[in-house]
C-alpha cells in the first residue's frame, strides 16, 4: 500500500431500528436554538416530521425551520438558508433527508458565520471555512450519497448550470452525529432506491479504480461492491426486506466515508459526468452515474486493463479460464451492465432530457480530474457523452 494518508471522522452513528431513540441525548449537548431542514415534506407523510419535532420539543429547543431543500439543492436555496439560520442565531442545524439535505445543511452551517458569498468561497476556489461552522447533525432517509458521515457538499447554480461538490476538510463541518434507522428509507419509490444503490455502488467504484499497487482499500472495496450486489438484488425483489435494506444503508456510509479512499489517488470522472449532465437538466444523481458510467469504463479500461480484469474476477465471478485480461474486463463491464438493466435504471442521457445539442455545454461544465487511469481531453468528454445518449 503506497502513499501517506490521515484518516479522521468525528461523526458518531447510531445505526438500526431504535437509532431515534438517541437524539435526545445529542440534542442535549447543543445550545437552545435549533434549525430543522428537510425536503418536500415526504416526513410529513411518513411520521419522521412529528417524531423529530417531538423530540426537538420535549427538549425544550427553540425551532425555526428550512423546508423544500430540493433533490439538487441551488446556491439560491443555500443563501435563503443562511439567512434563517442567521435570523434564529442557530445553535445547531439538524438534517433530516436523504443526502441532498444533509449536502445543503453543510453549505449552509459552513456559511452563517462567513461574510463571503459561498458559491464563490466553496464551490469556486474550494476554500475552507475561515469562521466557526454552526454544528450539525442528520437524520437519514435515504441510502446512497453517504453524506452522512463525511464533509461532501454538492450545491447546484442554476444560473450557470453548473453542479459542483465540495468536499470540506474541516471536520467541524461533518455530522457530530448521524441517525440511520433503516426503516426509514422504506417509503421510497423504486426510482429512489435503485437509483441511491447505483450512486453507492459508484463511489466505491470512483476509488478503486485508481491506483496500481497493492492496496488494502481495494479489498475493502470489493467487499463492499459485492454486498450492495447482493443485497440489491434483493431489494429489488422486496423492497420491505429489512435486512437488504440494512446492508445497504450501512454499505453506503461505508463507501463514502472516507475509509476506502485512503492510500488511493481516486478518480471521480463518473461524478464529474454526472455532475455536469445534472446541472444541465437537474436529473436524478444516481441515474445520471448509470448514464454515463458504462460508457466512461470502456473509454479508459485500455489505461487500467489489470484492474479492470481483478473487478471482473473478484466482484463478478468472472472465470478467467481461457481468456485474455482484455476479455476478461469486458466480460465484468457486460455482468455490471446486466446488473444495472436488472434493477432498472437508466442507461442513457436521452433519457434524462440530454439531446445532440447539449454536447458542448455538457463538456462546459465538467470538470476534469486526474486521478483516474485516463485524464480526459474535452473531445473525449464529449465522445463519452454522445457514446451515452
């Protein structure tokens, strides 16, 4: 294993069906004025809105709410939220959503206190916070970004089309805590679900292919790979499996917390891809990784043949028996597009509201990483995204 790494996460979980049941002890040890931020109001529906707003009472907090944060969350939305939080002198905000939530509530506990506007601070030059970060805290709803436990921040600006991320090195601004009760992820559409499954088993796949020595994270990565296969499968069949549903939430958190990532440079372009198709027509996240992934890995699995072949073996049971390492790889794409068709996501642009002349701007706004096995010129992003329509 090459390379030097820090790893460090404060955020404390608490995992499974009873997990509520420790708010009130972390809501003990914040001050009295609390911001609660949520989505559409889907809580509302489900019982999670009165069972938190109880909780937050019985606590004696005094609440000021920021509701409808939207599936890809806008700097137009993130400012109004500061602007409520700054109002109620927030002493802690608490997320309760699914990771576009727990995405915006970082933006904004990063902002409050910052005199600068943050689209130009975090998402431009990607600075860090240079004034106290109000705390946070989640209550997760949905399995997929891994938000939960990390310093990930992806704001869209719908003026410029652009959907950027922002990973905080601050640790003050990860989750001092992170609820995960499985059921609570439940009530989702199917879209959801399969569409959150992708977007985990996409991270993981965005750091292990990268890197060429032996690495332990990578045996980490493929353990986990093979859990979201296998518990997606059932999902899909019965998405009231407590189990699969379990392992799925927890594989999440474990892909994007920054474990798997230590000792690897990463590669990322399928989320800069997605990123920037997302910006353009404000699809889903996690379809727009399936859009553009298959089209991406066959572009640069030439540049990471050996790695491409251990995936195909070692996740997807790929007998290498006969074969060449090139046949091989391919044969591990083709089993994780089947997979993919299985649980029904989307598998083009098109799809997601993309068309021929969209090519250009969709290139505009993509930013190009290097730490993959292939940095992209601009006319192979937009070959990779006319390959995906």
């Amino acid at each position: 294993m090459l390379g030097n790494f820090t790893y460090a996460n404060p955020t404390k979980l608490y995992f499974g069906e009873n997990a509520l049941d420790n708010l009130k002890a972390e809501l003990a040890q914040v001050g009295p004025n609390v911001v609660l931020v949520y989505g559409g109001g889907s809580i509302k529906k489900n019982g999670i809105y009165e069972a938190v707003l109880g909780i937050l009472r019985e606590c004696g907090k005094r609440v000021a709410e920021i509701s409808g944060v939207m599936p890809n969350p806008t700097i137009a939305k993130v400012r109004e939220g500061i602007e409520i939080a700054r109002a109620h002198e927030a002493d802690f905000l608490l997320a309760v959503g699914g990771g576009s939530v727990c995405d915006y509530t970082k933006a904004v506990a990063a902002s409050v206190h910052e005199e600068e506007d943050p689209w130009e601070k975090y998402f431009v030059r990607f600075e860090e916070p240079s004034k106290p970060v109000v705390p946070l805290g989640c209550v997760l709803t949905l399995a997929g970004t891994g938000s939960e436990m990390n310093g990930g921040s992806v704001i869209t600006n719908a003026e410029t089309k652009e959907k950027v991320g922002k990973v905080f090195a601050d640790t003050s601004v990860f989750p001092r805590f992170a609820v995960l009760n499985p059921r609570f992820t439940m009530t989702l559409p199917h879209y959801q679900m399969v569409a959150g499954i992708y977007d985990i088993f996409n991270h993981i796949c965005e750091q292990y292919f990268s890197g060429t020595d032996d690495s332990t994270s990578d045996y980490l990565s493929e353990g986990l790979m093979r859990s979201v296969i296998h518990s997606s499968r059932i999902a899909n069949r019965d998405p009231q499996n407590y189990e699969a549903r379990s392992n799925i939430m927890w594989s999440a958190t474990w892909a994007l917390n920054t474990l798997v990532a230590c000792g690897k440079s990463t590669d990322w372009m399928v989320h800069m891809l997605g990123q920037g198709l997302g910006g353009v027509t404000n699809a889903t996240h996690g379809m727009t990784l399936a859009a553009v992934s298959l089209p991406y890995y066959r572009h640069i699995l030439p540049y990471g043949l050996a790695k491409f072949r251990r995936f195909a073996v070692n996740v997807w049971n790929v007998n290498p028996e006969g074969k060449t390492d090139e046949e091989i790889a391919k044969e591990g794409l083709a089993a994780m597009e089947a997979w993919m068709r299985e649980l029904g996501l989307v598998m083009n642009i098109t799809e997601l509201g993309a068309t021929p002349d969209m090519l250009e701007k969709l290139a505009d706004v993509t930013i190009i990483l290097k730490g993959g096995y292939k940095t992209l010129t601009r006319d192979e992003v937009i070959e990779i995204f006319k390959e995906s329509l």
